[in-house]
C-alpha cells in the first residue's frame, strides 16, 4: 500500500481510536485525524520494518489503531500541562 492508502487508512483509524479510546478529549476532529494519520503511519511502516507482519495484512490495521490509541494519550497526557 503505498503513502496515499496509509493517509487514508489513517483517517479511519483516528476515528476509530477516538472510539476506543476512554475519557474526555478536548481536542477537535482534525487533530484526531492527523493523530491516526500518525499513528498509521508510524505502525504501518515500524510494522513491517520489523518483521511483525506484511503489507496488506489486518494486523496492519490493527497495529495502526494501537500507534494511533498510543498517540492520542500522549498528547493528551502533554498537552494536559
């Protein structure tokens, strides 16, 4: 998959991450997205540099949804400050 699925796929993980994700977010539904975008990205590719698993495969997304659960809580742990 290449950049533009990644961004696309990361869309709809910053939306499902804010779903999964407990508590109150003050933070609007662009920083969400760009958050999942991210988070996408940065599971996609550590993912599969790391040997986890291959492109096109669901823990892909999976893995994507957790970077990008992992991101929304530090920002939100930081920006708590």
């Amino acid at each position: 998959m290449g950049i533009i699925g990644t961004i696309f796929i990361g869309l709809i993980v910053g939306l499902v991450a804010r779903f999964l994700k407990p508590g109150d977010d003050s933070m609007g539904w662009i920083m969400t997205i760009l958050l999942g975008i991210g988070g996408s990205i940065a599971a996609t590719y550590g993912g599969q540099a790391l040997g986890i698993y291959e492109a096109g495969e669901a823990a892909g997304f999976i893995g994507a949804v957790i970077g990008a659960i992992v991101l929304l809580v530090i920002y939100g742990a930081i920006k708590k400050d």
